[in-house]
C-alpha cells in the first residue's frame, strides 16, 4: 500500500488514517483490495496516487462526517480558518443538530469539535492546537485542508451534487458563473466602486443557496477611508435565496450606513456575520430572523444594535461589536433581559453600552468576554461568574477606567479568587499591597494582566501562589516598587512573564525552583533593574528572552556580557530598540 502512495508523505499519512482503526488482516487486504478501485485514469502517477488516496480516507469517513469534509472547500486555498466559525457552519447547516448529541451535558459545539477531532485523525484535516494560556479548555485554535486535499474536496463534492462554489468578482465580471452553488464564496477584488459592472444579470446566484460569504480582498485603508462600499443589489440580491441558513459579509462599508435590503426576510437564517464592516445599526426587524442561532458583529465598530434580541429565542452565539469611549451610540443602551437564556457564548460585553438583567438565568453560557466600567456591573457578572455560569470555558474580564478597586475591601480578593474567571486584566488603581487568601485554591486564573495598578509591596508571592497562572504581565506602574521576589514554590505553572513600564524596579531575584516551566521572559522599559536574576540559570525551560528599550540590561545579557553566563542554555536572546 505504500508503494501504491508513491512515497508520498501526503499520500501515507492519509492512509494511515484509514488504517488506524484496522485492527486484522482480513481489513487491511480489503483497504489494500479498495485502493485500485477508487484510483482514477489520469495521466499523471503522482497525481492517481494522491487522488486515489484521498478518494479512499473520504469513502472510509462515517456518514455524518462526509458533509463536514465537503463544506471544507468553501474556504480559500492555504486559509487557516478559526474553528469556532467551522463549528457554527456546520450547525448552521444543519449537518450537526440535536440528535447528534451523545452525552448529557454534551452541546452541538462539542459535537462539532468532537467530528472535527475525527476528520483530524483521518489526516483529511490539518489542525493546530490552541496555546493553553490563551483558552484552557479549547482543544483546537485553526485548521485548514492541504492543497491537493482541497482540490480533491471540491472535485468530490461536485461530484457529489454538493454544490460548493468560490469565485472572484474584479472588473465587473465573476471569475467563475456559479448557477448551480448551494455554497459559495465571493472575494470582490475592486478597489473603487466604479469598477463594478452592476448590469451584469446574468451572473446572478443560485437561488438555492444555503450559505453565503462575501468578503472584501482589499486592503482596510479601503474600506476604512469609505472607498469600497457593499456591492449592488444587481450583484447581490437577497430577497430571492429564501433557503439560505448562512450569511457572512466580512470588511465592507454598507451604503448609508445600513444594513442590505433583503436580509431581514431571510426567515431560515440560521447565522448572521458582519465582521469588520462599517455600519451604524442593526434594523430592528432582526427579530424577524426567528431561526438565528448566532450573530456575530466582531471588529464592526459602533453598531448600533436594538433592544429585541429577547425575542430571538433561539440565540445561542452573540458576538458584539467593539466601541469607541466617546462615540455617540454609547447613549443607547442594549438590555439583554429575559429571552436571552439559552446564550452558550456572549462575547464583547461592554458595560457602558450594555445592561446584563438576567445573568444568574444563563446557565448554559460556554464563552464570555466583558469590558467592564462601573462597580455594580463587575459585582452582577461575577456573582455569576461564581454561582450560574459554572460551564464556562472560556472567560475573560478586563477592568477599565470607571471601576475602583482602591478602598473597596474584599474586592481585589475575589477577582483573583473567582472561580471559573481565566483572564483578568485590571487597568485601573489597586490597593499598595494585594490581598492574601486561603481561597486562593479554588482560582482558575491563567492570564493577569496588570496596568497602572500602583502597587508599592512586593506582589509576587501572592500571585505566585495562584495555582493556575500561565501569563502574568505587570504592565506601566502596576508595580512601582523596588525589589521583587520569586520563591522556590512560587509560580510551578508560569510560562510566560512580561515586565514593562515599571519604572522604579531596581532588583529582581529568583529562587532556585521557582518557575520551573517558564518559557518566556519580555522586558520593556524598565530603566532601573540592573541585572537579570542568577536564578534563570536553573530554569531549564526557558527558550526566549527579550529585551526592549533598556541598554543597559540589552548589553549584559549579549553572549559579551555579564549576565550572559545566566542564560546561556536560552535558545533566542534578542536585544531591541526603538
């Protein structure tokens, strides 16, 4: 069989998916009897093995997996594609739904890691796991299909009557007439309007669409600066593909500001993404999308959108825009109330624009994400943070100007204590000296970020002890003492440590067994700190060091140096300067 792949690594790592599972002879020889079968009469060997290969991992793959792989080629060419939006394709398109659970407890985003961790084991599928610093609990953070596997996908789904379509629109024309596509994908290559051909009908699309994406390939200057506007309703209509469940539009300025005629009578819309666009609002006739499972406004400053999300029962996923402090949608405020209880994920919380009024009544909430500026907002969601939302996988809070920390007893204590809290970073004043507690156990923190926090004693005791810690970043005077510690049971978790902007740190030692899985070190701008700690030697983990805008400290730790002899086992030492 490995003759057959030509020794092609491509081709045996495939075919090593399909063999995994083999366990007798009897089934190798009918993989082995396969394999000629399903090569196809071309004329170039290279081209049959691959081909062959790639045609027998698809007719291995279960039933429920096959569309999975196909709606895979919708995707550009080498394009590394987040897998939280795969995984709400597929649900969107049906081919993960509520009988393909398994397990109680178990969602449709679980599921859908749960086949792409199968098409991954078949080697149709390349994945790149996540950074556990970045989401703990998050098996997978990209994936994408090889070339060869991806012209493959195509060629088998058009076979198949999957329909899957990706075509450019530059100069008027479409590079390819999609008039068959059940899903397709538009890349506009125009950089100025009047490029655009809008009498050009007989391109139109599929009226039989399913999902749709249509993204912008110029650069975000364009679309920034107002030169590239939505493209015309004679090139994309909406109204007619009543049966399309997916509509993602991605780094486009709307005309007027408002969203596309058409869309809010889509009825069967399961999901809704307007990333990175120019838009002013919502319509409140998004109630209208009664199916919406997810909407996802991520990059798309300054949407405006309604108080009716309540009556969108079915919202599972919402992705909220980002805003500017003194824009003036700030002004309205979204209520999410009563109605919002089956959110999984609610990301981009932002408590100036937003009101939370139902939080303990989200219980299956996975994902969320807040900016937060007033005390009494941070109370509500942490309350929840600690009692309701205990299947949280991912939870980041950041603390902004509005919130004090400084006199308020107790409060610094339970944000480090939270349990199911992962991120925190904090960018206002703290009290000179951080809290210790017994509760510290029960912390899940893995990445502090501190800035201009204005501690004076020593905090790296106290954190040390966090059992979970990943990242710390002590960031422009959030520590404006002068000497810190790291003890021999400080920190057995810490991979990454930043210290920048801390203006007044003069000494910093290390323990040896202190830190002993970390992997990174960055200094910035710290004027003061005289030489890198001796205790780095014994680190035997320790692969980068990094220093910005400090001279003095660069020069030392240069292989010429004084302090070189204290890294020297570190792999990549740079020294740089603005």
């Amino acid at each position: 069989m490995v003759g057959k792949c030509g020794n092609l690594p491509l081709a045996i790592c495939l075919l090593g998916g399909i063999l995994r599972k083999k366990n007798s002879l009897r089934d190798w020889e009918s993989v082995n009897e396969k394999f000629n079968v399903v090569l196809y009469c071309g004329h170039d060997k290279r081209d049959n093995e691959i081909d062959g290969v790639v045609n027998l991992s698809y007719e291995n793959l279960p039933y429920y997996l096959k569309p999975c792989f196909l709606y895979l080629g919708i995707f550009k060419e080498d394009e590394s594609i987040d897998v939280n939006r795969v995984y709400g394709m597929w649900i969107a398109q049906g081919m993960i739904s509520n009988e393909s659970i398994r397990q109680k407890d178990e969602n449709l985003m679980d599921v859908a890691e749960l086949y792409l961790s199968e098409l991954a084991s078949t080697s149709l599928v390349q994945v790149e796991t996540t950074e556990d610093y970045l989401a703990p609990t998050r098996k997978f953070d990209t994936c994408k299909l090889h070339d060869v596997v991806r012209e493959l996908c195509l060629k088998i789904g058009e076979n198949e009557g999957f329909g899957v379509e990706i075509s450019e629109f530059k100069d008027g024309r479409f590079s390819t007439i999609p008039r068959v596509a059940r899903h397709m994908s538009i890349y506009f290559k125009n950089k100025h309007n009047r490029l655009i051909n809008s009498d050009r009908r007989e391109e139109h699309l599929s009226k039989h669409l399913r999902s749709l994406r249509i993204l912008n390939d110029v650069t975000w200057d364009a679309i920034e600066f107002g030169v590239i506007e939505f493209p015309p309703q004679s090139i994309v209509g909406f109204k007619k593909y009543k049966f399309l469940r997916e509509l993602v539009i991605e780094s486009f300025k709307f005309e007027g500001g408002k969203l596309p005629k058409g869309i809010t009578d889509l009825l069967l819309l399961r999901c809704i993404r307007l990333q990175h666009c120019v838009l002013d609002k919502l319509p409140s006739s998004i109630r209208n999308l009664v199916y919406l499972d997810t909407i996802d406004l991520v990059g798309s400053w300054n949407v405006r959108v309604p108080n009716v999300l309540n009556e969108l029962f079915r919202l599972k996923h919402l992705f909220l825009p980002p805003y500017e402090k003194d824009h003036k949608v700030v002004n309205h405020r979204l209520r999410l109330a009563e109605g919002v209880g089956e959110l999984e994920s609610l990301v981009g919380f932002n408590s100036t624009v937003h009101e939370l009024k139902c939080a303990t009544t989200i219980k299956n909430l996975r994902a969320f994400s807040a900016e937060i500026h007033d005390n009494e907002s941070l109370l509500v969601i942490l309350n929840a943070i600690a009692t309701s939302w205990n299947k949280l996988q991912i939870c980041v809070v950041e603390i902004e100007e509005g919130c004090r920390l400084k006199g308020e007893e107790g409060l610094m204590e339970l944000l480090l204590t939270c349990p199911n809290l992962y991120y925190l970073r904090i960018s206002v004043e703290t009290e000179q000296c951080l809290p210790v507690s017994s509760d510290f156990i029960r912390s899940r923190l893995v990445r502090l970020h501190l800035l201009s926090s204005g501690i004076e004693h020593d905090p790296m005791g106290i954190l040390g002890k966090l059992p979970c810690l990943v990242e710390l970043c002590l960031r422009w005077g959030s520590f404006v003492g002068e000497k810190m510690m790291c003890r021999e049971s400080d920190f057995h978790r810490l991979k990454r440590l930043e210290l920048t902007g801390l203006p007044r740190l003069r000494e910093w030692r290390v323990e040896r067994g202190a830190m002993p899985l970390l992997y990174e070190i960055e200094f910035d701008n710290c004027p003061d700190l005289e030489m890198v700690p001796d205790g780095l030697r014994w680190i035997s983990s320790l692969k980068r060091v990094t220093v910005f805008n400090m001279p003095g400290l660069g020069k030392r730790v240069l292989e010429s140096g004084e302090d070189f002899h204290k890294i020297s086992h570190v792999p990549s030492i740079n020294v740089i300067h603005d």
